[in-house]
C-alpha cells in the first residue's frame, strides 16, 4: 500500500489490519476485503450483499438517495425523451453513443440477426398452452446455446459481439412467439423493415388475415419502456447472469439463468404481480385494507411495485413511466381506466402513510407499466417477458465487461457454516 493510499483499519480478535479504500468516479468508496480471508482467517457476512460490491462497473449508476439512474453518465430521464432503444443498447455495449454511421451500422447488424433457426420453432410445440411465456423464454433462451455454436467462444471479441447481436436481436423474436403460442396464432415472421420495437410489436399483434399498424405513440411507448428496463447494475438477475457466466459457461445458456432470475416476484415478476394487486383491490375503499395487510408483519403481503434496495426515493424510471401511461391512455382514447385510478390513489395514500414514509418505499418502474401494458393489449403474463426482452442489452453488456475484466475470477461465494460438525455414520439398524 503507497503512503497516499486511504486505508480502513479493522480490529479482528487479536489482529489489526489496513483494508484498502477504493474510490470509483462517484458513489460510496469500497473497502476491499479481497485479501481479508488470506492475511486473516475471517470472512465477511453480508447476505443479500447489501454492503458488497460485487465487481468494478462502469456501465450504469443509481444514486438511490436522490433517485438518479445513468446509463453510462446519461441520465435515464433524458435517453427516454431524447434517444431510442437501439441507441441505448449502443451506448450501453459500447460506452459511448453512436455517430450516424456507427449508428446505421448499429442498426444493420441487429436487424439482420432478428430470425430464428427454423427449427428452434420445434421447441415451442412442447410446450403445453397454457405455459406461462416466462417458462417458455427460458427453455428457448437456453436452447439458443444448442443453435449457434460459432458464437460460444467467449474469449473470442468477435464471437462474443456476434453472441451479442444475436441476442439482442432474437429476443423480441422469442417473445413474441411465446405471446402467439399461448394464443393459439400462427408466428409472425420478423418484418426487416420495422424498427426494433415496430417489428416487435408487428410480430405480436399481426395476423395472416389482418395486417396491424402500430400508432407511433404506441411505438415510441414502448420503445421507452425497453429503454427504461435496459440495464439497472448489479441487480439480482445481472449477478445472476455474472455469476452463472463467471464459469464460463455458454452465454445464451447464462441469460436463460438470468431470464430465470428476473421471473420472481420481488424483481421483474412485480409488474404482473401490480396488476393481479390492483384488480383484487378492485375499488378505492379497499385501499386500506390492503395497505394494513402490507404494514401487518405477520402477513407476507407486501404492496407490489413499491420499494427498492437501491431507490429510497421517487424510482426515476416511475416518472416516465406515469407519464407515458397518460400518453398511451390518451391515444388509445381511454379516458377513464378504473385500474389506473386506483393505482394513482394507491400511491397517493401509500406516500402520505406513516409506514412507508419512513421506510423510504416509494413507487418503482413496475408500478405503472403494467397499465400501458395491458392498455395496448399485452396480456398480464407477458410483462415480465417484455422486461426480460429489454433487459437482455443489459445483461449482454454486463457479460461483456466482465469477461474483458483482468479482475474477473469464477464467483465463490463464501459462508458461515452453523450446521452439524464431524459425526459418525451410525447404521440404520443402530438408530433409535
Ligand atoms: N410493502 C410493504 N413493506 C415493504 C415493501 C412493500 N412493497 N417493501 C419493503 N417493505 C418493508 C419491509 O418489510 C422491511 O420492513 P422492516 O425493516 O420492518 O423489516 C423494509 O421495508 C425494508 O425492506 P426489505 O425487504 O429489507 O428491503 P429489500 O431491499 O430487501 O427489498 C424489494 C427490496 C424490492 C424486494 C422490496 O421492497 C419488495 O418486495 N417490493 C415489492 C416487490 C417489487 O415491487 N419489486 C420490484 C422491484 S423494482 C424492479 C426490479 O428490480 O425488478
């Protein structure tokens, strides 16, 4: 350690130690206790990683305190006025945005990767009907790794970037197909002439028999949408995606491990479970109730798209997303949605109650979009699809700076073990 280096000191029985602070460009300083079990015997305990920094990243910031998300120092607010969802993926697996050409070209090779291996179409008939399109992201997801095998080598930066695209531009492929199989519709083919979120929604929506035009509001919703899900740091289901990576294990078998992730409740999986709240609320008189049962410890409900480990504050992303809600609501000529009533009115008595305030739960980006969601015509079992869509540049980006970390080790968490200590095997015979 040079002189200049700030150091933590750390009294652990009868050793004292200097822990190296590190500082990153903003943000909390870490302490780095890589070294902690080597020079000292002990572990540390942490679990849910609350106070752990599990890696360097210099892809996306949350500032939790004062509700402020940055995709590589851009802030959130301003990509989902300003840019679009291929920018924002540009910029997220890049690190800087695109000039027009590199835009373009951007653009070209996503486009151009949007097909499936006819034969992965095979995959979908297993399914049963009714098989929630989650379950069905993650079997196909995983069987891309069983399809592309000239983009597997990770340590190749042309194959990963191959593994990239074809991810990033599957994806609304995938979705879209798992939406058509529950609906007993024949697949729509991708339409190379769309824009990304266009042909996404063209392939949900259309049908052999009647062409579907998305309204531009309609598209740029929800082209916002995937930019408001695009990448949130290390989030469960990006460790995830790190974690199940750090192996080196086939990338399109390690975003079918986060698409797995992201399907609970307590992370992507909220934006269904909004909805489903909602409608059990049913009417605003029955908002007490609800909020009682969320405060009352001995049940386990909790109001659904509130709160955040990171965002003690207003969640960036609620913003826009309540004001695109508006947007589409009035495009769609809905004047009145009793759903959205509610959740307004949810909201306001939420953040004027005791118990939320001073735990700090404030509405998070899954609070309002399942109402466009479902207001353009998505059913509830797609939210979360439509999450894992967007957030798959993300998770690619996160993979990428991973591998290319001279840090990167293979992740091996360690425990506090309270279980039985050494015994004998005792026969069965001899137990009582
Ligand atoms: N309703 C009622 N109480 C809550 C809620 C809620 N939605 N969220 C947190 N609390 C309470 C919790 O009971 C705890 O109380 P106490 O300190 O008395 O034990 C306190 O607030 C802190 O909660 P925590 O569970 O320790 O916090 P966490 O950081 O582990 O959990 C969370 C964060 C998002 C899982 C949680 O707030 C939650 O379950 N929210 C509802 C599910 C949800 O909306 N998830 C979407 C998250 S945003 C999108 C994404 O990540 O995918």
């Amino acid at each position: 350690m040079g002189d200049n280096e700030q150091v933590a000191k750390l009294v652990a029985g009868d050793q004292e130690i200097d822990l190296p602070i590190m500082g990153g460009s903003v943000g909390p300083q870490v302490i780095d206790v890589s070294k902690l079990y080597g020079n000292t015997g002990f572990f540390t305990y942490d679990p849910g990683f609350t106070s752990t920094a599990s890696c360097e990243s210099k892809i996306t910031y949350i500032d939790g305190d004062e509700g402020v998300l940055l995709y590589r120092g851009y802030p959130i607010e301003e990509l989902a006025v300003k840019s679009d969802f291929p920018e924002v993926s540009y910029l997220l697996l890049n690190g800087e945005l695109p000039n027009k050409a590199e835009y373009e070209q951007f653009v070209h090779d996503v486009t151009y990767h949007t097909m499936l291996h006819e034969q992965m179409i095979n995959f979908y008939g297993g399914f049963r009907r009714d098989a929630h399109p989650m379950a069905i992201m993650c079997g196909v997801v995983g069987a891309l790794s069983a399809f592309y095998h000239d983009s597997t080598d990770i340590n190749d930066p042309h194959q990963r970037m191959v593994a990239s695209f074809r991810l990033v531009a599957k994806m609304p492929t995938i979705a879209a197909m798992a939406y058509k199989y529950s609906a007993g519709q024949p697949f729509i083919y991708p339409d190379n002439s769309l824009s990304y979120a266009e042909n996404f929604l063209n392939m949900t929506f259309s049908v052999p028999a009647e062409k579907y035009k998305a309204s531009p509001t309609l598209s740029k919703a929800m082209d916002r949408i995937f930019i408001l899900h695009a990448d949130h740091e290390q989030n469960a289901s990006t460790s995830t995606v790190r974690l199940a990576s750090s192996s080196g294990a086939n990338p399109f078998a390690c975003i079918a491990a986060g698409i797995a992730c992201l399907w609970g409740p307590a992370h992507g999986g909220a934006n269904e479970a909004v909805l489903k709240m909602l409608e059990e609320v049913g009417s605003v008189d029955k908002i007490p109730e609800f909020i009682a049962k969320a405060k009352d410890k001995n049940d386990p409900f909790r109001l659904m798209g509130f709160g955040h480990r990171v965002y003690k504050n207003y969640d960036p992303r609620a913003r826009v997303m309540q004001q695109t809600c508006h947007e589409v609501l009035g495009e769609l000529g809905i004047t009145d949605d009793p759903l959205l009533d509610l959740a307004m009115e949810l909201e306001r008595i939420a953040l004027e109650d005791e118990y939320f305030v001073e735990k700090k739960l404030y509405p998070n980006v899954d609070f309002y979009s399942g109402i466009i969601l479902r207001a353009m015509g998505f059913p509830t079992s797609m939210f979360t699809v439509l999450f894992a869509l967007a957030r798959t540049v993300g998770w690619v980006a996160q993979w990428n700076e991973m591998i290319e970390d001279p840090m990167q080790k293979i992740g091996r968490p360690r425990q506090l073990y309270t279980g039985a200590t050494k015994r004998s095997y005792v026969d069965l015979d001899a137990r009582g």
